[in-house]
C-alpha cells in the first residue's frame, strides 16, 4: 500500500470513530416533535389556503364595513384629534341656528344639486300652472 493510501484509509477511520464517539447517528427527539406539533403540522393556516377569494364588489363592502367601525370606535372614543372650533366674538349659537333656519325657508331648494333644483323648480311652477305630473319608474 502506497502512503497515499494509508493516509486516507487512517483519515476515514478518524471519522468514523469520531461520529461513534460524539453520537453522531443518535435522534434528537425533542426537535421532531417540535417540529412535528407546529401549527402548519397541525392544520392551521387551511382556511387562508382555501378560502374563496372575494369579488371586487364584496371587497369594497367589506373594506366599507372597516371604515365605518373604524370611524365608530373614534367617535365613541372621544373624536379622535378634532378639535373644538374657536367661536367667533358676537355670533351665538341661536343666531347661527336662526340664519340656518330662515335660509331654509327662503329657499326650499337649499340641500339639492343644480340638477336636482332645476327639475323641483320646473315641478314647481308646473304645479303652479294646476298640470299634473306622473312619473314611470324605469329600471336603467
């Protein structure tokens, strides 16, 4: 045998007398049952792999949903970073409620769009006028 040889036959009987000694074939329990009692083992995570997959309708209602109880728990924690409104000096509360009340009876039309207000005050003067107007109900 050449010296070569030797070396490598001694060298691999240095290992494996090495493995023997440190346990190197023994199992480590410990580590299969954790891994063997993880939450992926166990079945959770199934429901997100599948669930059905929302439309863009349902998404919308469902984000929706989360803006309005976010706003509700804000409201019903205080109002969040609103703050008051500085009063001006000579305008009370009962002259605001006042001017917002006579506006509204000036002005029936007061709360509705261009559009809309065009079609009351049409309505209005057909009225008016003793015209009678019906309407049919379209489905568009």
């Amino acid at each position: 045998m050449s010296k070569y040889n030797e070396k490598q036959a001694r060298k691999a009987e240095f290992a494996m007398n090495k493995d023997l000694d440190t346990g190197g074939d023994s199992i480590n329990f410990d580590g299969i049952a954790a891994s063997d009692v993880r939450d992926a083992a166990m079945g959770k995570g199934d429901e997100e792999l599948f669930e059905k997959k929302l439309s863009k309708e349902e998404k919308k209602a469902a984000a929706k949903a989360a803006r309005e109880a976010k706003k509700k728990a804000k409201e019903a924690k205080g109002g969040g970073k609103k703050t008051p409104k500085k009063k001006k000096k000579g305008f009370s509360e009962e002259k605001k409620d006042d001017a917002e009340n006579s506006k509204s009876l000036l002005d029936p039309f007061a709360g509705l769009t261009i559009k809309q207000r065009k079609r009351e005050e049409a309505l209005e003067q057909l009225s008016a006028d003793n015209i009678l107007v019906t309407y049919e109900a379209k489905k568009s």
